[in-house]
C-alpha cells in the first residue's frame, strides 16, 4: 500500500507575520511610568472652621504672586533660595527641644520640626508650572533633611529604608505644608 | 588516520534561521505584556511641568486621571482656547467632577478605595486658577489623595 505523506506547512513565514506583529507593539506601546509629585489635600469643611492657632515664628509663609514673584514672610524671594530657607526654618530647633536638628536656633523661625507649618498661597493668576516648581522646592527641603538623617542614622539615603525606618524618619521631619485658598483678585 | 580531519573545500554550513520566529515571538510577548494601550483620547494640549522630587504612580489601576489644559486647535472652534477639564473622553465641567470622583470610587471594591489617587494632569502653561478650582472639587467629593503629574528634570523656572 502506498503511503502518503503529507505535506508539510512551511513555516517560513511565521517569522515575517511575527515581525509584523512585533512592530505593532513596538510602535504603540508607551514605556513612560507615571510620576508626579503627591500630595493630600484637607478634608473639605463647609463650615471653615478656624484653623488651630500657631504661633507666628512657627508658620512659613510662602505667597507666590500672579507674575509668579515669591515672597517669603514678607521678603522677596528668588526661587534658588528657597530651598534653603525652608531647610533653615524647619530645621531652626529654636526651643532646643530637638536633639538631631543642627539648626541656628534663630528667634524668628520655628520652635521645632514637629510644630513648624510652612503655609503655601498662591493666587488664582499663578502660573502652575510656577506652583509645581515651589512645591518641588519644599519637597526637596524636606528630602535633603530627612536624607541628613537617616545617613546618619542608618548610613542610606532615605529613600532606600526600609518602611518602618523611613516612618521613623519621616516623623522626625513631617511634611507640614498647608495650603491656603487661593486669591481671588 | 586521524580523527580530526580537516575538511577542505566546501561551504560552511549555513547558518540555521528555524530559531528565528522564537525569538521574535519572545520579543513580541515581552512587548505585548508590557504594553498599555491609552486609554482616552487627549482633546486637549498636554504638556507636563518638570520636577525632581518625582515619585512613581504604582497600581495603575487605582489611579483616575484628570486633564486640564487648553482644547487642541480642532476643538478650538468648539470649545475656544481657554483651559478647560477633560474626564475619559470628553471635556467636562467643574460641576461633573464630583460626580466623576464618586463614580470612579464606587468601581473600586471597599478595600482599595483608601488607595486611590487622583492624577491631576494639568499642561504647564495653565494658571493655578482653574487648578484650584478642581483641588476644591476633589476636596468636596473626598477625594483627598492627589498627584501632580510631571515629567523629571529641573523645573523650567529654575533654569
């Protein structure tokens, strides 16, 4: 009896159809992570209570103007400078409560890491590229600190902790920024 | 005698192509896992400020984007040039956020819900204005955490 063979598929062109394949996927996927920089917002209160007293050397006030001047408790202020005004103030330590500030102690800045604010208005004509910029400023205060600290402490920059140890760090510089309503002009 | 014998003349054997759809199958399933595909429409310019003090967005599919930015040049004519908010696919205004909040949360099952962030994609060129106006809306549906999307590098007005 004859056997037949049968024939067999030519592969060949699987290759070409996955090639095909591979350049749309290639071509549409989008390799970008998302990132940006976090905040919480205050829980919205009808009311608008009053906020709870704070003594005046303990806030930081921040204003960022429509043509985008910041002033800083009523001086003027280049944007370069203020990251290092908000390590100064939120490092200050001037009650001397705070064992691991190195600050100056200086009369007119906070009492204390824990009780310090720094107060961030902006009006509604700011530019938002402006307001991202300051923010970025005072995070990056707030990182230099706590990265001062836990290289101390655990030898590693902050963020390379472990989650308890960066809670331990985080508290000693907590990220107080509160946000006034904007302007309205 | 000897085993190794040297061959001499002839072409070397060709080189065999058959492993070549396994690995560009593998390249494909690597770029087809990685993908993601976008998931709205953008109708309008979208351009992020920059930042250093950048953190990753995790679980993407805990995160709700909000635009804000002036329509493209094809829905100018429509919607006009001032900055505007789009929720998914359409241009939306500040009154539906809240709604948008709700509803994005209501997706979410009970236990994820404290995790969820809210993307607020605004182009740089806008003002804090219509910023603060979606801040407040978010802050009304309880929707607290927030994230300002940017891309990394020196702030532009640093520079």
């Amino acid at each position: 009896m004859a056997r037949r063979e049968s024939p067999e598929i030519n592969a060949g062109s699987m290759a070409d159809i996955a090639f095909l394949l591979l350049i749309f996927f290639l071509v549409t996927t989008t390799m970008d992570v998302d990132s940006g920089i976090a905040r919480k917002l205050p829980p919205y209160d009808e009311q608008k209570a009053p906020p709870p007293p704070v003594k005046k050397q303990n806030i930081l006030q921040v204003l960022v103007n429509a043509n985008d001047e910041i002033l800083v408790n009523e001086d003027y202020m280049e944007l370069r400078d203020l990251r290092q005004k908000a390590m100064d103030f939120v490092d200050n330590n001037y009650k001397g409560d705070c064992d691991y500030c190195q600050g100056s102690r200086d009369k007119t800045m906070s009492e204390n890491p824990e009780k310090h604010v720094i107060s961030l208005q902006n009006d509604r004509g700011t530019s938002y590229e402006m307001y991202i910029a300051v923010q970025n400023e005072l995070t990056a205060a707030y990182r230099e600190l706590r990265n001062r600290e836990s290289r101390l402490r655990f030898g590693r920059n902050y963020d390379l902790l472990s989650d308890e140890d960066a809670k331990e760090i985080a508290k000693l510089y907590p990220l107080n920024i509160s946000e006034a309503e904007p302007l309205k002009l | 005698m000897s085993k190794f014998k040297k061959k001499t003349g002839g072409k070397g054997p060709g080189i065999s192509t058959a492993s070549l759809p396994d690995i560009v199958f593998m390249l494909l399933f690597f770029f087809m896992v990685t993908t993601v595909m976008r998931e709205v429409e953008l109708k309008l310019e979208n351009k992020k400020p920059r930042a250093t003090e950048v953190k990753k967005l995790e679980k993407r599919s805990l995160v709700s984007y909000i635009y804000i930015g002036p329509p493209k040049q094809m829905y100018q004519a429509q919607f006009g040039r001032e900055p505007r908010v789009q929720l998914n696919d359409q241009f939306a205004r500040l009154d539906d956020i809240q709604q948008f909040a709700i509803a994005e949360k209501e997706e979410k099952s009970e236990s994820e819900r404290p995790l969820m962030q809210f993307s607020i994609k605004a182009d740089r060129g806008v003002k804090m204005g219509i910023v603060s106006d979606v801040k407040l809306e978010l802050r009304k549906a309880n929707a607290l955490k927030i994230n300002y999307s940017t891309e990394k590098g020196t702030p532009r007005p640093l520079e």
